[in-house]
C-alpha cells in the first residue's frame, strides 16, 4: 500500500484557498465548517489532529447530520 504524502498536494491549495475567501465573505457556518473541513484534510500529519477537532467543532454548527456523519468517518471517529 502506498503511504499518502506528508504534505497537501500543491493542486489543492488554490481549490482551498478560493473556499477560504468565499467562508469569510458569506460567513455562514456551513462555509465555515467546509473550510475547517478541508483544512483538515490537508493538513500536515502533526496539526491533522486539532484541526479534525475545530472539523468537528465546526460540523456541529454548520453541516446537519449528514456533513457531521461525514467529517466524522474523514476523522476515523
């Protein structure tokens, strides 16, 4: 099995930073818990775990039942 990089790949960080600057503009919760999630996902191995727990924090807020399930199963929870 292939080990995943340590590191976000450099394709996503425009996708990333574009949902950044949408969640700040609009400031709803669901853009926010999307950026907290994708931030997440990208994050180096060491900030990984606080960020799928702000993820997490933001889900409860943002995303319904569903987006909460998911970010969840992205955590391994």
């Amino acid at each position: 099995m292939d080990t995943p990089p340590s590191r976000p790949p450099d394709s996503a960080r425009p996708f990333l930073n574009a949902l950044s600057v949408w969640a700040e503009r609009t400031r709803t919760d669901w853009a926010r818990a999307s950026l907290a999630r994708a931030r997440a996902l990208l994050a180096e191995r060491p900030e990984a775990e606080a960020a799928f727990r702000a993820a997490l924090e933001q889900a409860d807020r943002g995303l319904g039942p569903f987006g909460q399930a998911h970010t969840q199963l992205l955590y391994g929870k």
